[in-house]
C-alpha cells in the first residue's frame, strides 16, 4: 500500500511537469466550456446543462489521450526502466497512474462546474451523485483505454496516429461536439458502439432529468467491464523497455476492450434511439425558450 501511494504521488509530480498532460486535462476543456456554454448556447439557460453535460464528458475522455502518451513517451526516455528496479509489478504502476489522473482530473471538474455557475449563471445540475459515479468510472475506463494503447504501441509517432484516429471517431461521432441528431442516420449508428456516447448520454441523462444508477444500469456495467477489460490486457502486455516490440496479435487483444460496448450497442439499437433522445435534450428546451414581446403595432385610421 505504501509503494502505490508514493508511486501515484511521484507519477503525480512528473504529470504536472508534463505540457501534453497539462494542455488535455486543463487548457482543452476550459477551451470547450467558454465554447459551449458561451457561445453555441447562446444565453439558453434551459440547455446549458446539456451543454456543461458535453463538457465534462470530453473533460474524462482526455484521460484517454493523456496517459498513453505519457507512458510510450517515460518507455522511450528510459523512465520506465528505472521504476522496474523497484519493488513493484506493472499492475501497481498502471493503478497508480489511473489514480493520479483521476487525482489531477477532478480540480479540472470543479472549476468546470464553479465557472458554469458563477459566469453563465447554470442554476440546476440535476444528479451529482449519478454524475460523479460516472466521472469515476469513466475516467478509469478511458485512463484504461490509453494504457492499452500504451501498451500494443512501439513508438511515439505510432502512438500518436493512433492516438488522433479514435479521438477524432470519439470526439465527432459520440455527441460529445455534435448532437447524435444532426449526423445522418447511418453515421449515428456508429455512435451506438462508442464508448463515449454513453458517458454523454449518461451525465445528460443525470445532468438533466437527475436520472439515478438504477435508470442507467447497461452504462454503469458497460463502463466497469471495458475498464476492468483494458487494464487486466494493459498489465499483461505492459512493456518496460523500449527494446520489447509488440508482437501483432497484442492489437487484436486491444479489440477485446470494446466487447461491452458492442453488446450494448446491440441492445440499445434494438431497444432505444439514442438519436431521437439526443434531438429531445435539444428541442425541449427550445420549445421553453422565452419568445420575444411583440412591439404593438398601431391601430389603422
């Protein structure tokens, strides 16, 4: 126990030091939350819990990013070598830098959910409970994804590629930047297999109608066993020195950490629209949109 807390702690220390950690888990989502809820709400109050909803869905996503390349970065400099000496596995190091992401991302949050309320005046933030489970859970989840990466990856550049591959597929075609709705129907089936389309859905769900655990069990388990999934395949191919090549079939492993979210997708194709929810969050609100006073016009002599 006293290995992993000053593992996290040192891990804690070289993030802060680190200018991709601190422009993803800092700079990127203050970028999104002036975007969104300053300019693509428009001075809606009835949909800028949707909006702070997408904000702090991309906010956990970057974990994804961050961390693997962080860690092919510390392989290559030789870092890692260095922490194989000690007295730990490579479970102990991968939870401890899921810890101290998870650390390091929820101050991110909390000025997120101050600045919504003290400059745009967001008054209702629906379930917190349900949020922060989500929060959690989704920052394991995509901290778990960026280890696999790490892990079935041999060099920066091929980390990078890859890297920017799922975070354009992840960013665009979830709702996480554009409404589910708005994609045409084809391009939104994809969304129904991501695992970032029901983080979003699920904060706006809690964010929005204080939907509970309860409502949202298939996206609660669906996050837990991606996560679980990723880090146990993570650890297993985890590789402390730049020499070790990733053999081929090790990302065909990586494929593994989606399953949950296929037989989601499945079920959820079948049994939900998730377009038509997504237009609902969105159309709602529009319809409870304050109109306008009519100027009267003067009767005609």
């Amino acid at each position: 126990m006293k290995n992993a807390i000053t593992l996290t702690v040192s891990r804690m220390r070289l993030m802060m030091r680190n200018r991709l950690f601190l422009l993803f888990s800092l700079i990127m989502p203050m970028v999104f939350l002036f975007l969104f809820l300053g300019i693509f709400a428009r001075g809606n109050p009835f949909i800028l819990p949707v909006m702070l909803a997408q904000v702090v869905a991309i906010t956990v996503m970057g974990n994804y990013w961050g961390l693997s390349v962080q860690l092919v970065m510390w392989r290559e400099q030789g870092i890692l070598r260095r922490y194989r000496l000690a007295p730990v596995g490579a479970g102990a190091l991968l939870t401890s830098s899921i810890i101290a992401n998870y650390v390091l991302t929820l101050p991110t949050l909390v000025i997120e959910f101050i600045l919504a309320r003290l400059i745009f005046h967001v008054m209702f933030f629906g379930n917190l409970w349900t949020a922060f489970l989500l929060v959690t859970l989704g920052t394991v989840c995509f901290a778990s994804m960026g280890l696999i990466i790490a892990s079935v990856t041999n060099t920066m550049q091929e980390t990078q590629l890859i890297n920017q591959l799922i975070w354009f597929v992840l960013l665009f075609l979830s709702g996480a930047t554009i409404p589910i709705f708005i994609l045409g129907k084809h391009i939104a089936q994809v969304a129904y297999y991501l695992p970032a389309t029901y983080l979003v859905v699920g904060l706006q769900r809690s964010m929005l109608h204080g939907a509970g655990v309860l409502n949202q069990i298939p996206v609660f388990l669906s996050l837990i066993g991606t996560g679980l999934i990723a880090f146990i395949l993570s650890a297993q191919l985890f590789r402390w020195d730049p020499e070790d090549k990733a053999p081929r079939k090790a990302k065909l492993w990586a494929l593994a950490t989606i399953v949950p979210f296929i037989a989601l997708g499945i079920w959820e194709s079948h049994h939900a629209d998730l377009r038509t929810e997504s237009q609902s969050f969105f159309q709602a609100f529009d319809q409870q949109r304050p109109q306008a006073p009519q100027t009267p016009q003067a009767p005609h002599k």
